[in-house]
C-alpha cells in the first residue's frame, strides 16, 4: 500500500522551547514536496507514563517519526523493541521510527558528525582528543573509533569518562585541566572535538580549553556548539592559524539522516537531498 501522508513528525523532551528541529523539518518536509508537520511533545522527566503513551501513538501509525532529546535519550531505550548497531553502540537514541512492527532507535548523531567532518577540509585520520563526557561525546568517540581514529579523552569528571572507557576499547582518558593535558602531550592531536556545552550562548567567553596550554599546532578544531557561531575555542584556534568549524554542519546532517529514516520507513524515498533547504533555513533564524 503506498504511504499517502502527511507525514506526522516530532519531538519529545524537556525543554524544548529552543529546539530548531521545527524549522529544520519543515523546511526538509518543503525542500522534498511532502504533506506534514513536525510536533513538539514536551514531557517533564517525572511524566514517563506520557512518554509510553507517545510511543503508543508511534505503534499506531498516528505518528510516523520522533526525535527523542534531553533528558529522554536513554530513559526510552527499554520501550523500544530494536536498536540500530550506532544507538547500540552509544546507547542513547535520538530518532524513532517503526519497521514494519518493531519500534527501532537510532541514533544518527554519530553517522551526522562523521558525515559533516569527512565535508570539512580536516584529516582523514590520526589521532584526535575530543573532550567532554556526556551523549554527544559518546556518539563523536563511536564515529572516530569506527573510522579508524585513536581517540583520547578529556573530562571534568573521572567518572563518566571512566565508563566510557570501559566502552570503548583503546579510549585514553583524562581530567580536562591543564596538568592532564599536559601530561598527555596534545602535540600529536590532529582533530580536537569539542563536545561539552561549554562556549554556548549566553556564555559565549568560555572555551572548554584549559589556560596556559597552547592547541596543538596542526589539529582542526571542530565545536559542537553553533551558537555563536564562532565560539570562543573558535576563536582561539583562529587567532593561533588553525582551521576550525563549527556544529551546524552536524545539526543538519543528524536532522537530514533522521528524515531520511522517517521517509524511508513509510515506503517512501526521498526525491532530494534536504540538507540545502535545512541549512539555509536555520541560518536565517
Ligand atoms: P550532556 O550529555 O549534558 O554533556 C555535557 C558535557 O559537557 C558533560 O561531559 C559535562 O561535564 C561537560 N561540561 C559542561 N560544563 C562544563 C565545564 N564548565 N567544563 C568542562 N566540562 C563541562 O550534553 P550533550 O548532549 O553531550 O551536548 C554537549 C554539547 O554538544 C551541547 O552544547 C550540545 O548543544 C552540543 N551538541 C551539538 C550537536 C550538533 O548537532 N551540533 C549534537 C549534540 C550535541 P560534566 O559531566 O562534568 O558535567
């Protein structure tokens, strides 16, 4: 039977009042000709009863695809009946769609970040440091390492960092201070991943990197953050000659894999790429 829309899309978490998700989808929904909308279903982390019911309507076909955010990414992983080898892998999801009857979480944050990278003039491989130790860190370590990467580690907190090394085989961690780096010899590094919140708006004077140690001398910095758009690490890397981007490329690559799932699973395909029409929309905002 062919799908005959609207594709009902959404997103659940709490808060979302600042999530670009609508504008990226809508202007995706656009971009390819589709019917649809992309709904915002905020439910607070005392509400898990509302999130089983969400899923129930995702089971029903009366939603076709949600993005799953803070703080529901891995509290909704026992409600799912598969998980694709990258969710596996990070445990946490940020896409849901069903298979036939299967409710899958994916998690395209990964396959988005390499996607965006490999688009940069970066190297290809060697060693990187990405720093921090929360759900975006964990899906930036499993794009590195699955492509061949040496990934070390730096975190505030030994603990998370600790578990992620467990994980993930051959992980060097340590403390996100400037002894710790020192220590490590960030020299080698030629790709520095700032996956931490720190830079963000409105703390737009802080960088995650630790006073009085110079950024290594050939490494791509690559932010996360996008707003500002040159954070301060950006800023930094700039003023020392090295070359940088930040995480806009990501946030339209993982949002763009996301619809393509979401298409996909209502037998449909997509008739154009949407990153474009994504980018462009989120830019004027
Ligand atoms: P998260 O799970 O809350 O993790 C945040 C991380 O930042 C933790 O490791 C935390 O360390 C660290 N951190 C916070 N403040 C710090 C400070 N002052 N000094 C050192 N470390 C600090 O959040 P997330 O989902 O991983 O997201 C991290 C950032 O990536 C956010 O800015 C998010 O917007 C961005 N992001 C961007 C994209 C994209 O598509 N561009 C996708 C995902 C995430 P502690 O554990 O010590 O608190």
């Amino acid at each position: 039977m062919t799908f005959s829309g609207p594709l009902l899309l959404g997103l659940t978490g709490y808060p979302l009042q600042h999530s670009l998700s609508p504008v990226l989808h809508t202007a995706a929904l656009r971009a390819c000709g589709l019917e649809g909308r992309y709904d915002l279903f905020p439910i607070a982390p005392d509400r898990i009863q509302d999130l089983e019911l969400l899923l129930v309507r995702l089971r029903q076909g009366k939603l076709h695809g949600l993005n799953v955010t803070i703080p529901h990414k891995q509290v909704v992983l026992p409600m799912l009946d598969d998980l694709t080898p990258s969710a596996r892998m990070i445990r946490a999801v940020n896409t849901l769609y069903m298979n036939g009857s299967r409710l899958v979480g994916d998690n395209t944050d990964a396959p988005g970040f390499l996607a965006d990278l490999q688009r940069q003039d970066a190297p290809k491989s060697g060693e990187a440091l990405v720093l921090g130790a929360g759900g975006a860190a964990r899906a930036v370590v499993a794009a590195l390492q699955s492509n061949g990467w040496r990934v070390s580690l730096a975190a505030r907190r030994s603990e998370p960092a600790f578990l992620m090394q467990a994980e993930f085989p051959g992980l060097r961690v340590m403390p996100l201070t400037s002894a710790g780096l020192a220590a490590w010899q960030p020299a080698s590094a030629v790709l520095i991943v700032n996956a931490t919140s720190v830079g963000m708006a409105p703390h737009i004077n802080e960088s995650p990197w630790p006073v009085g140690i110079p950024l290594p001398a050939h490494a791509f910095v690559y932010d996360l953050v996008y707003n500002p758009a040159e954070t301060a690490l950006l800023k930094t890397a700039r003023q020392a000659g090295l070359v940088g981007c930040n995480g806009l490329g990501m946030l339209v690559e993982q949002a763009a894999l996301a619809f393509e799932r979401w298409v996909g699973s209502v037998g449909l395909t997509l008739p154009q790429a949407p990153q474009l029409a994504m980018l462009q929309a989120v830019k004027i905002q």
